[in-house]
C-alpha cells in the first residue's frame, strides 16, 4: 500500500496522516519565482540607490553578492562533478589545489568589485590574481604529484576560469561607467526569454521540424527550438531596451520617471539605439544556447544529471547561471562597443 502511495505522490508521515511531494514542475515554478524575486529586489537596490562617486554606485553591492555566491557554490559543484564522474575522466586533484581554487573564486568578485570602486582598475587585478594563483596552482601539482595530476590541474585551471572570471565579468558589467542598469537587465532578461522562447516554439513545432539541434548531448533541444530562443532574446532586448527608454530616458532626455543615474547614454553612431539593443539580444541569444549545450557537455563528461541540487527542478547553480555565465562576455564586449 505505501508503494502505490509513492507512485501517486502522497508519503505517509510517522503519525499515519499523508503528506503530499511537489511535483518537478512545481518545485521548478516556486524556484523560479523566488530567483525572479531576488533579482527583482537587487535591480531596485541599484536603480534607487545613488551612484555617489564610485563605479556602478553602491547599489551595485547586492549584485557583487550574488555573483561571489554563483563563483564559489559553481566551483564547488564542478570540482565534485569531477570527483562523482563515471565515465572514465579519471584524474586527481589534490586537496590544497582544491583550496586553491574555491579560494580564487571566492575572492575574485570581491576583489574586482573593491578595485573598481576605487580606481576602476578591477579587471586588471583580477588578471593578476588569476595569474598568481594558477602559479601556485602548477607548484602543487610539481610538489604534491602524487595526489595530483597534469589533467586534474587543467581541470581546476577550468574551473577559476569557468566560475570565478565570469563571475568578475558579470561583476564587470554591474560596475560599468555607463549603461550598467540596461546591461544587467540584458543579462537577466535575454537568458530567461531565450529558454522560454526555445521551450514553447520547440514544443510547439518539433513535430514538424524534428531536426534535432545537438542529439549526442540534448536530444530534445530541436533547431526550430533553438530559432525560438533567437527570437526570445530578442525579445527581451527590446522589452530591456523600452524600459529603460520609459523610466530611465535616452542621453539626459527624460521621458517619464528619469530616476537619477539609469538613463541610457548611447555613444555610438554605427547604429541606432533600438538596432543596437537588438543585435546585443541576437548575440546573448546564441550564447546563452552554447552556454546551455556546453553544461550539457560537462555533464555527459562527467556522467551526472545535475551539477548540484541546490536550487529544487533546477539542479545547482550552475545549472541555473550557465547561460548568464556565457552571455556575461558578449553583454560586457557589447556595451563598450556598439552602446
């Protein structure tokens, strides 16, 4: 009787009564709304808060926060990745290369975020940083070979560059001079839509464009699905771009609210602004995809369905941020070129 209770989703608890599990998808939905929250609560933190005179204003912290978060728990769950794999990677790494590693990409947000804010030389010091650690990083795999290894040390090379510079590009873009507001909206809207749009177009017209995207490493992701996602992050550029155009105003021209410090100021003359937000939707679009396939990839290598199982339906972090992860490069490279 209990295990025909278990397939329809009910448990007995110790007292007799039953006690319903959330489904996968809800536990997806609920983690959903409260990621969505968070982020919502950190945007409002860096609109209403004043810059004052330090790079991306002090509203920016509480993004410095979650993306120290996002490097440190990331690495955490691809080093064990590494160490659950059951398809024959077979490498060592050590315990200090370990530390070693969760340590750089723990500081390297940090570091950036303080380095900026006082004389906006951020990346530069992290480059450093990055540097010096991957020294030590080598002098462990000399010293302690036999706990370690040339393919374990590359792996965790990997991994400072996978979590903690991307991270400090994410933190790289939160602290940009200009347009910072419009670019973390980018980073946070396009990938979600990009998913969005993939899910219910792919869904919607596999049967009849069944060509698969990547069979050998998502055999449900479909090319018809992957157009969807162009279109989804387009989408959520142009919304991006409207709200900013609606509350923030264009070039110090206030249009509606003009809260101090988030208007767009756009340089460029190559082309015009909504152009140019569309193309930077274009382009996150396809490297939110390529981010999402290469997880994907990892997680093949590696034999594990989810990197972690922090966030319920969705698996760890990484699950989550790896698209993010991605589009950081592309968002930062855009809004000092074409922005």
């Amino acid at each position: 009787m209990a295990e025909q209770e278990e397939v329809r989703g009910v448990m007995p608890t110790e007292n007799g009564n039953k006690k319903k599990k959330l489904t996968s998808l809800q536990q997806r939905v609920i983690t959903a709304v409260c990621y969505v929250a968070v982020w919502a609560l950190m945007c409002a933190l860096k609109w209403c808060v004043p810059q004052g005179n330090v790079s991306g204003g002090w509203g920016s912290i509480g993004f410095d926060l979650v993306f120290t978060a996002v490097s440190v728990i990331g690495a955490y769950e691809f080093l064990r990745a590494i160490d659950r794999s059951e398809s024959g990677i077979n490498c060592k790494i050590s315990f200090p290369q370990r530390v070693i590693t969760i340590a750089f990409c723990a500081m390297a947000v940090p570091l950036f975020t303080l380095v900026e804010m006082a004389m906006d030389g951020g990346l530069l010091a992290m480059a450093c940083a990055f540097t010096v650690y991957v020294m030590f990083l080598a002098a462990t795999s000399v010293f302690d070979h036999k706990r370690s290894s040339v393919k374990g040390t590359i792996y965790c090379v990997f991994c400072m560059l996978y979590c903690g510079v991307l991270s400090s590009v994410l933190s790289a873009i939160n602290h940009l001079n200009a347009n910072s507001m419009a670019a973390i909206l980018i980073v946070f809207m396009c990938p979600i839509l990009t998913d969005t749009g993939a899910f219910i177009i792919g869904s919607s017209l596999k049967k009849f464009v069944p060509m698969k995207l990547a069979p050998q490493l998502s055999p449900n992701k479909t090319v018809i699905g992957a157009v969807g996602g162009l279109i989804g992050g387009v989408l959520g550029a142009i919304i991006v771009y409207y709200m900013m155009y609606l509350l923030g105003g264009i070039n110090g021209e206030i249009f509606y609210t003009g809260f101090n410090g988030v208007e767009l100021t756009v340089k460029s003359t190559t082309f015009p602004p909504l152009l140019s937000f569309v193309l930077v939707g274009l382009a996150t679009a396809v490297m939110a995809q390529i981010g999402d396939l290469f997880e994907s990839a990892i997680k093949r290598e590696c034999g594990v369905k989810d990197m972690g199982k922090l966030l319920p339906g969705h698996g760890g972090v990484l699950d989550r941020f790896d698209s993010m992860l991605y589009c950081s490069v592309v968002v930062f490279i855009s809004f000092g070129t074409i922005i």
